[in-house]
C-alpha cells in the first residue's frame, strides 16, 4: 500500500513539474495551473495518510521520486539517462531500499 501511494505521489509530482514547464514554455496559464494543482495534490496525498515516521517517508520517497521522474522523462520529453545519471540513480534506489528495510 505504501509503495502504490509513493508512486502515485511521485506521478502527481513529477507531472506537475512537467506541466509547469510545459506552461511556461509556451505561456499557456492552463498547464501552469493544472501543474499547481497536481502539486498540491502530491503534497497533501505523501502526508495525508501518516503511515510512516516523515523522515523515513521521504527518504524511501526520493528513491520512487528519482525512478517516476526518469520513465515520466523519457515518455513526456523523450530523455535518455546518461550513465553517470544511471549510477547515481543506483545509488538513490539503494538508499530508498536502505532506509526502508533498516526501520524493521
């Protein structure tokens, strides 16, 4: 349950983000304000349930985060990881694992 709402709100997140940039690149208001709801979205859905203590919550978040963010990059944007990119992702997903499994 929790790693389906993690992902959720990275989506809600990372597609807020690129809704913004989306809008600004193109001066439309309409995508810059979905991109602010979606972002507000992500924010009250990762707290709203309490699930985990904040810290750990947002360690683990930032492994999802760092994931969603590279498939929504190469979907929306057409982005490739370069492989310093795809090292430190490694070691970002390493971390979430950590932080995750060492709270047991």
């Amino acid at each position: 349950m929790l790693a389906l709402l993690l992902v959720v709100a990275a989506a809600l997140e990372v597609g807020g983000d690129a809704a913004v940039r989306h809008g600004l690149g193109r001066g439309s208001l309409v995508w810059m304000a979905l991109g602010v709801v979606s972002l507000g979205a992500y924010g009250f859905l990762v707290n709203a349930g309490r699930v985990a203590d904040f810290g750990r919550l947002m360690g683990a978040y930032i492994a999802v985060f760092f994931v969603v963010s590279q498939v929504i990059n190469g979907v929306a944007f057409g982005g490739r990881p370069s492989p310093s990119l795809l090292l430190g992702g490694a070691l970002i997903a390493a971390g979430g694992m950590v932080i995750q499994l060492g709270g047991r």
